[in-house]
C-alpha cells in the first residue's frame, strides 16, 4: 500500500506528508483517539436486461474524514476536496468536540504486511467492449437453455478502493482493495404463471477469476435451475414446524439474526438482546459462530479495518457459550476490552463503527442426511431472499427464495412463499443439530447498517432447527 497511497494521495493529489503529519497531530492533541481516513475509489456496473446493455456506468471519487474521539463524543469532518486547506478546515472543526478534554491517546494499532488479495485494479484489464461482448454471451446461453426462459438480466459490477489511514505521532496504515461481482437472475414461465432463479459471485480478486467461461455457464445453470425449481413450486404450509437450514448463503439468518446483536456498539449501549450475557450460554451445544476477517480473496475480507487495525479471527459463540463481541477502536475503549479490527466504514464520508466482514458457524459432526431424515414434518429452507430484524428484540422475518417440504424424512415438493419467523437469541438455543458440510457463500453478501453499506460474507453448515415458525399460503 505504501507505494499506491503515496502516488494516490501524495504525488498525484499534492499533498506533503510532512505537512499533514502536524496538521493531524494538532487536530487529535487533546483527544483519545482519531485519524485520517484518505480513499480513492474507481467502480463500475453494467446491467444486461432483455437482450441488451441497459445501462453503465462508471464512477472515480476521492476524499478524506478526519476523526477527533473524546470519551464518547466523536468530531467527524469530510471533504472530497483532497487539499491540505480542507484538512486544516476540517481539523479546526473536529477540535471542538476536544475543548476542555484533556486526553490520553490511544496506542496505535499494530501494523501487518500480510496481503488477503491482489492490489491489481479489476477496472481496467477488460475494456469495455469485452464485457459487453461476455453479457450477451451469458444472455444468450440461457435463452438456448430452456424454451421456457422469459427474461435475462445480468450484471457485472467492479470496484477498486486505496485507504491510507493516518494517526497523531506518524503511525499509518493502509489497504488496496479490489471488488468484484457477477450476478445473472432468470424469468421463466409456463402459460401464465412465471418464477425467477438467481445466482451471484464475486470476492476481492480480478475479473478473470470469475468470467472464465466454466464459471459463469455453471452460474448460470444454476439461476436457471432455481427458477424451474420454484415454477412447479407449490403452497407453502404454515405453522410451527421443524426446519433445515441448507448451507452456505442460508447463513445470512446468522449474519442479520445474531451477528448484529454481537456488535459492540449495541451491546455497551445495552440496546441488544445479547448485552450482559458475556460467559453465559446463549446458544445450544456445539454451536460455535465465528467472524473471519482473514480469509484470502473473500468478499467480506480486509486486510485492516477502516481504523488501521488488523483483521482478525474473532470467535464469538464457543460451544454455545458468548465469548466475545465484534469492537471498534472506540467502542472496545470504552468497554475495556481490546479492538478486533471490525471498524468498519462505507465510504471517507462516514465514521466507523462496528462490523462484521464474513460471519460463519462451524461444522458439526452430522451428514445433512441424517438432519433430514429425523425431521416427520417439517421444511428444507436451501436459498434466502430478504429479511428483516429488530437488533433490540432479535425478531426476523426471513423469505426463502429456495425451499422444499419433508416429510417422513424425505425431501419432497418445492414451497412458494415460505417465511421463517423467529427470534434470533432463541433461535440458537433450538438447534438440535449441526452437519458436517459448512460452506461460504459464494461473494454476494452486502450488509446495511446506520445509512452505511460495507461488502460481507456469510456460512453455515446445515442445521437443524426445532420449532421455527413458518408463515406460509396454505394450512
């Protein structure tokens, strides 16, 4: 990062270090903590739809955020005008939150050469022909797959953002981050009823990892697949019932039914279900829920936060007992506790705060065979759609885009309109069963939180769930 944040910010903006170096040693003198949050982001996205390019677009910002934290008030400035001038503009604001704050700051975080992915900017190995070429491709293999596919839309969307964090005494840090994603969802339809099927990919790598013709045919397939899966689909049932979770991407009921309730924000703040249960029992044996910032190349991966800390692998549920929460320099402060490289941002015009990067349970010691056949009755949930939550009380509504019925421990018709609708906290304490085929979600994951939206990842292994309610459109 050195190299690229010298050119971006330094060589090519104008700015002196030197000079910037006192201006934000000034700015966080009576403060407990703060930085100096440079970006500079390039982003791309093409969408496909009905047989041509409808739109594109291609977008470069840059700016700063500079952050004064005194106890638990925070001075936030940002400009897209990258100039000492509106730093220094920027600094006299901040300063304010810090009058009459005599404050001891912080120790820096501990730096890491470690490198999770290529700094290589996706953007620009394509040109833009190309792409256009490869949209009408995948187009075009669907629509020759099934007679019955109605409509294509295909996107392809790529990002590629420097960060160079900067501390009072010289300490910084920084990150080249590259994003990408292909996402391809199908209509298909028989007389006049129609279905859609989707499926995404993506992670922190060049294009060419996922554009090879293999993988995208294989993409979509399987968007196709779903689509018919839903088309011959029938009610749902409704009711309380027994339900399997599918691995992988089902892990977004963890992400957004717990994994916000371990934030640590929520937790100092007590607005979360969670808050003062730390060594207590929250969830049933065997249950252990991870965050992994680490792992190479994933969507939901940074080699530091958007403070300068280190990723790390954070344990949070072990055995079903809480460990540990998901901190940010000022939240783990405040709490006393060490930070856990979870400051997170959207962009140079937030400040951060708590999040996660990829959320997963790990692996238990069952076949998903074996959850399915103990179930009498019960739904098989294999694909999410949307959902909603309420941190403070840890209810969710989630709607399965992929579900199907068990009976006599036998997986039979797919469901239309299931809904799962529980209590996050309760949830984990009626998991009576976890197998052994945990797995990632394949790089779609986008979590909003507060205004903002940071790029994450989810996993599961199949479970089995006793006792959810599933709303449905049939008794």
């Amino acid at each position: 990062m050195t190299d690229t944040g010298e050119t971006l910010f330094f060589t090519q903006a104008g700015l002196d270090r030197r000079r910037l170096q006192t201006v934000v040693d000034d700015a966080l003198g009576q403060a407990d903590d703060g930085e100096l949050f440079l970006e500079y982001r390039q982003s791309e996205s093409l969408v496909f739809d009905d047989g041509q390019l409808k739109s594109a677009s291609f977008d470069t910002a840059q700016g700063f955020g500079l952050r004064a934290v005194a106890g638990e008030a925070t001075g936030y400035a940002h400009s897209s005008d990258l100039s000492e001038a509106a730093v220094r503009r920027a600094a006299g604001t901040v300063k304010a939150v810090t009058h009459g704050h005599a404050g001891t700051l912080a120790a820096p975080p501990i730096g890491t050469n470690r490198a999770l992915y290529p700094a290589d900017n996706p953007l620009g190995e394509t040109d833009f022909a190309a792409k256009v070429k490869l949209l009408a491709e995948i187009d075009a293999y669907a629509r020759a797959k099934d007679p019955r596919v109605r409509q294509v839309s295909i996107s392809l969307a790529g990002e590629w953002q420097a960060v160079e964090i900067m501390r009072a005494g010289g300490a910084r840090a920084g990150d080249v981050r590259p994003l990408v994603r292909l996402n391809v969802s199908i209509t298909v339809g028989d007389g006049d009823r129609m279905e859609s099927g989707s499926h995404g990919v993506g992670g922190r790598a060049r294009y060419d990892t996922w554009l090879e013709p293999d993988r995208w045919r294989a993409q979509t397939d399987e968007a196709l697949r779903q689509a018919l899966v839903n088309l011959r689909a029938v009610h749902a049932p409704a009711g309380e019932m027994p339900v399997v979770l599918g691995p992988g991407w089902p892990g977004i009921l963890l992400h957004e039914a717990i994994g916000h309730g371990l934030e640590g924000d929520f937790n100092r703040k007590k607005t979360s279900a969670f808050a003062g249960l730390m060594g207590q029992r929250i969830a049933s044996p065997g249950v252990t829920v991870v965050d992994d910032g680490t792992i190479p190349g994933r969507r939901g991966s940074i080699t530091v936060d958007d403070e300068g800390t280190p990723s790390q692998r954070n344990v949070l549920i072990e055995d079903g007992i809480l460990v540990g929460y998901l901190q940010d320099r000022m939240n783990a402060r405040l709490m006393g506790v060490a930070p856990t490289g979870n400051g997170r941002r959207e962009s140079y015009a937030y400040h951060p705060m708590p999040r996660m990067t990829n959320t997963y349970m790990l692996a238990g010691d069952k076949s998903p065979e074996e959850l399915i056949r103990s179930v009498k009755r019960g739904v098989y949930a294999v694909n999410f759609g949307g959902g909603q939550v309420d941190i403070t009380s840890g209810k969710f509504v989630f709607s399965s885009a992929e579900a199907y019925l068990i009976e006599d421990g036998k997986i039979g018709p797919s469901l239309k309109g299931a809904t799962l609708i529980g209590n996050g906290p309760d949830v984990l304490t009626k998991v009576k069963a976890v197998a052994n085929d945990m797995a990632l979600d394949p790089g779609i994951g986008t979590c909003g939180k507060d205004g903002q939206s940071v790029p994450v990842g989810v996993g599961l292994p199949s479970l089995l769930v006793e006792g959810l309610t599933v709303g449905g459109t049939a008794a």
